[in-house]
C-alpha cells in the first residue's frame, strides 16, 4: 500500500484548460480563461472582449455562421490554437497571418482556392490543415513556416507542390490525399524527418528510387494509385514500418518480391 500510494503522489494530474462555451460564460471566466469554444454559433464578427482574456490559447470557431471580421485576432497575444474549419471562409482573413505565435491553424472544409503570401507569418507553426478546399497551387512563401511538422492538403485540386517546400526541413507527416498528383513532389526528398506521407487517390504512376533513402519513413499510403511497381532496391526503408497499396494495380509477381524484401513491414495490397 505504501508503494502505491508513493506511486500516484508523485503522479501529475493533467492540465485541464479553463472552458468557456459562449461569450456570457467567458466574460465571467475572462481573467483566467484559456479554451473558448464558439463552434457552429452565428457571429457577424469576433467579440472585441476576447483581447480582455489574457491566456485564452485555444478559439475553437468550428461551424460557426456569419463570420465577417476578425479584427480582434491579432491581439490575441496567447493564442497558440485557431480552428476556422467549416466557416464559409473562401480566403484566408489577413489578421490570421498576423498570428506569429500560433502554433495549430484549422482551415479545412472551407472553400479556399488560394493562400496568401502573407501566411509566411506564421513562423511558429507546427500544424496545418488545409484537407477539403479548393487550392489547385501553393504560394512559395509556405516554405518560410521553419517550424511546421505536420501538414494536411487532402482532397484539394493540387498537381505539384513548390520546389521551395523542401526548406520545410522538420515537416515530420505530408498528407496528400485525393489531389490530382502525377508525380511525387520532389521538394519531399530534402526532408530527411519525414515519417508519414500519403499519396492515396493520386493518379501518381511511379515511386523515385530517392524514396526508398528516406532515414526516418515509417508509412507510406500509396492506396488507389497507379502504382504499378516499386524501386528495385527496397533496403533503405529501415524504419518502415507500414506499406499500403490497397487497389493498385501491382501483378502477383511483384507483391511476392515486395514481401520479401520488407518481411517486418505491414503491407496491405
């Protein structure tokens, strides 16, 4: 019992955020309050009292209705998490790029077809989700976010990506499903740390042998592709530890040498 007991005393509860879920209730919590959820709500406008909440770091906006300005977002000097999905949103608001410590940017299910320059701002992001927009391209200037590790693109109209994106040089996971891509984007074989990429629903034909020299690649998401073979030499995924080519068109022949060759690796054909 006294081993136990010493156990859950040196234990750390975790941290829960101070929550909000409308504006009545912020404007009681504002002094300490970290976490405001607005999501599916109709506002016209960002309440100007959310500069009066020092630590807010998390503005959930999710579905919300109605949203026209968002003037107050620079002043929101906490504020590490933004999620703007599924607001109508058919260009990225100007204060957005103005958020230099925001670290997690929601922009999904929007209809953007295009990003602004401007968003090399935010030099402290870590994650973006752009999945299920309209972008047929992306600005060279994406290659200025140094600290992004995780970026979301899925289900947009993409047939390249900038060569300038391979200065993304701690980008960790790349998802690209459901684009029109051909090719795999060449900028991915200057990031050494990438570990997830997916190329699901590409009408991608052939893998660059440079894939398989990738140090830290642990999946790879190849489902729906016309893949129809890989690289002769498979010995470079070390690290490898999923393989899915689910509905391409790979001949018995080669999924037999693929099996062997990576025997510790999952493979779904």
């Amino acid at each position: 019992m006294l081993l136990a007991s010493g156990c859950f005393d040196n234990r750390q509860a975790p941290h829960r955020p101070l929550t909000a879920r409308s504006m009545a209730e912020a404007a009681d919590k504002k002094a300490g309050l970290e976490r405001l959820v607005l999501a599916g709500q109709t506002l016209a406008a960002l309440p100007p009292e959310l500069a009066e909440m020092p630590k807010l770091a998390f503005l959930d906006l999710r579905g919300a209705q109605g949203l026209k300005s968002f003037e107050v977002l620079p002043n929101l000097q906490a504020l590490q998490r933004l999620d703007l999905a599924a607001t109508g949103l058919d260009a990225v608001p100007a204060e957005v790029c103005k958020l230099n410590r925001l670290k997690h940017l929601y922009l999904s299910e929007n209809t953007l077809t295009a990003l602004p320059p401007e968003i090399a701002g935010l030099s402290s992001l870590t994650y973006l989700n752009l999945d299920n927009n309209k972008l047929a391209a992306l600005p060279a200037e994406l290659a200025r976010l140094g600290s992004l590790r995780w970026l979301r693109l899925n289900n947009n109209l993409l047939e390249s990506l900038p060569e300038e994106l391979c200065a993304l040089s701690n980008l960790r996971r790349v998802y690209l499903r459901q684009n029109k891509l051909t090719s795999v984007p060449e900028c991915l074989k200057a990031l050494p740390l990438l570990e997830d990429i997916s190329l699901r629903d590409n009408p991608v034909a052939a893998i660059p042998d440079w894939m398989t020299a990738l140090p830290k690649l642990r999946q790879l998401d190849l489902d729906g592709s016309k893949v129809a073979k890989l690289p002769a030499d498979l010995s470079g995924w070390q690290k490898l530890q999923v393989l899915s080519m689910v509905r391409c068109p790979i001949p018995p022949d080669e999924k037999d040498r693929v099996r062997k060759a990576l025997p510790k690796v999952h493979v779904a054909f």
